[in-house]
C-alpha cells in the first residue's frame, strides 16, 4: 500500500508517513484519550446548551449559571462522578467518529488531494461528514445520559436512560433502527464545519510555527503550538452547530420518531434565534472552548505525536 506523504505544508505529518489504516488506529485512540480529559467540560457545556429550551411553554429553568458554578452544581446534584457522565458513549462515539475520520482523511493526503487548492478543507469536510453519521448513534446516547439530573436541576428532557447498553436496547425497541440517527442532521454539518476547520487550520498553523523557527522542528510543542491555533477555528465556527445538535438529540420524540420541538437543524436554529436571541446559538461558549480547545489541543497533539512514533517504528523495521 503506498504511504502518506505530507512534506509540503498541507499535510499533517511534518515529514513522518503512515499508512491510512495506521491512522485509522492513531486517530481514534488519539481522540479517545483526549476524551477522558475533557468529558467533565461537555457535561456542562451539554446543560449549559439546553437552557431556555422550554422558554416557549412559559417554564424557563436556570439552575447553571457560569462556568465553574456549573461544575459545582453538576458535582453537587450528581456527585464528581456525574462530571464523567456519559463517558463510554463518549469513548464509543471518539473512536468510531474519528478512525473514520482520520481513515477518509489519510487516504485523501495518500490521493494528493490535499496538495490542491482548498483540499485541506474540503477533504477535512467529507472525513467529518462520514465520520459524523457513523457515529451518530453514539453521540445521541452520550448526549441524553449527560443531561439526565435529578428533577431540581434538570434542563432539557430527561430520557432516564441507565447505561449505554440499556439506552441503545431502549431507543432500538421504540424507534426501530432509524431511531438511533435521530439528530443526524444536526451532528453531521457541526462535524463537517469542525473537522474542516480543524485539520486545515492544524496543518497550516503547524507549517507556519515551523518556518518562524521558534522551535525545534521536530518538538512537540510545534504541534502544540498548531493545536492551540487550530482550536480557536474550531470552536467559533462549531459552537453555533454544536447548540443546535444537542437541543436536537435531546428532543423527545412521538411515536413515529419525528422531533416534538424541531423539525431539523434550520428550523433549530431559527427558534434559538427568535426565542432566545442570537447569541443563544453561542450558548456555553466558555465550557465549549474549554472542552473543544483542549480536546483540539490534546487529540491533535496526541496524533502528531503517536504519527511520528509509528513513522519511525515503520522505518526501523524496514
């Protein structure tokens, strides 16, 4: 199989190359523990994001307020456990979502497609796009199990899921297979805005670090430093998605699995806009900079690092 090659600035792999399938496995488990760092801040970025929804019926619920007293709050009503929850449908979600991701991506650099015009971004878009819809279901589960409170500090509706096995035999049971997509509409343009931004400002970045020669070329705070700037991009052009995919997921649904409050992501956003105005739609912007900056920071620079890692492996054993 021909390996990556990214030598020029648009690739990802400052010189190292892997095959895709090699960064199929990097990719995800890169992701997966940056997850473990940074689920507590989606946990409250989650709540956070789903206050106001019931304005309209005239009850609005705002038992969060701020960042650090909505840590409190959750560890208060839940335990410091309840920061973790969700936390395997997380992992599940990471990998799935990523190893797609990463895969797509990898095979877009090994085609040279990202040499081109505007390839970082749109290769970055179609992997977030595919990794997105596999791991939708994943993401639905991990999003309903970290809204789930007791009664005083509830926002959003409260699906009273147990475990992620249990959520997936009981979404399975009453919506059919379909069910476990619902909210997909939303997750898969907020994925493909991120993922774009991510691994184009990424690359770019980590190119420009190394030609201001502030570091050493092959440290790892040049992928530091790229992942650093890179999250910046992803967390304004994600959040106003990323509001919007979690009030969709967490809606309940009637019996044939159509959304009770929205009817998609553009009808979504509009209701966010008109009820809550828009700066609603950057609801839990400080606790989503916080969780996607250092998840961008971290899964970035976790990839970059187990890259160069298996790109010597690879050459010693060859």
């Amino acid at each position: 199989m021909p390996l990556t090659r990214a030598q020029k600035a648009t690739g990802p792999e400052a010189g190292e190359t892997v095959p895709p399938v090699v960064d199929l496995v990097l990719g995800a488990s890169a992701c997966c523990l940056a997850c473990v760092f940074t689920n507590p801040l989606e946990v409250v970025k989650t709540r956070l994001q789903l206050q106001g929804e019931l304005q309209a019926q005239g009850t609005y619920p705002r038992p969060y307020r701020g960042f650090m007293a909505s840590v409190a709050a959750v560890a208060r009503a839940d335990g410091l456990w309840g920061l973790q929850k969700g936390l395997a449908a997380g992992l599940l979600y990471q990998g799935l979502m990523n190893s797609v991701r990463f895969y797509c991506y990898s095979l877009a650099c090994q085609a040279g497609l990202t040499q081109q015009p505007g390839g970082t971004v749109v290769a970055g878009a179609v992997a977030g796009a595919l990794g997105a819809f596999v791991g939708s279901p994943a993401y639905l589960i991990k999003t309903q199990l970290q809204a789930q409170t007791v009664a005083e500090m509830a926002v959003g509706h409260q699906h009273n899921h147990q475990t992620l096995l249990g959520a997936l035999e009981t979404i399975w049971r009453q919506q059919g297979l379909v069910g476990l997509w619902q909210g997909v509409g939303g997750a898969v343009p907020r994925v493909m805005v991120g993922s774009a931004a991510q691994l184009a400002t990424f690359t770019s970045a980590k190119a420009w670090v190394q030609e201001q020669q502030w570091l050493p070329a092959d440290s790892w705070l040049v992928a530091l430093a790229g992942g650093m700037i890179s999250s910046i991009a992803v967390v304004v052009v994600m959040t106003p998605f990323d509001v919007a995919s979690t009030r969709l997921y967490n809606q309940p649904v009637d019996r044939a699995g159509r959304g009770q409050l929205y009817g998609g992501l553009t009808n979504c956003m509009v209701k966010i806009w008109r009820q809550e105005g828009p700066l609603a739609l950057y609801k839990g912007l400080g606790p989503a900079y916080l969780r996607l900056g250092p998840h961008t920071i971290l899964s970035m620079l976790f990839w970059d690092e187990l890259r160069k890692l298996a790109g010597r492996a690879q050459h010693q054993g060859t």
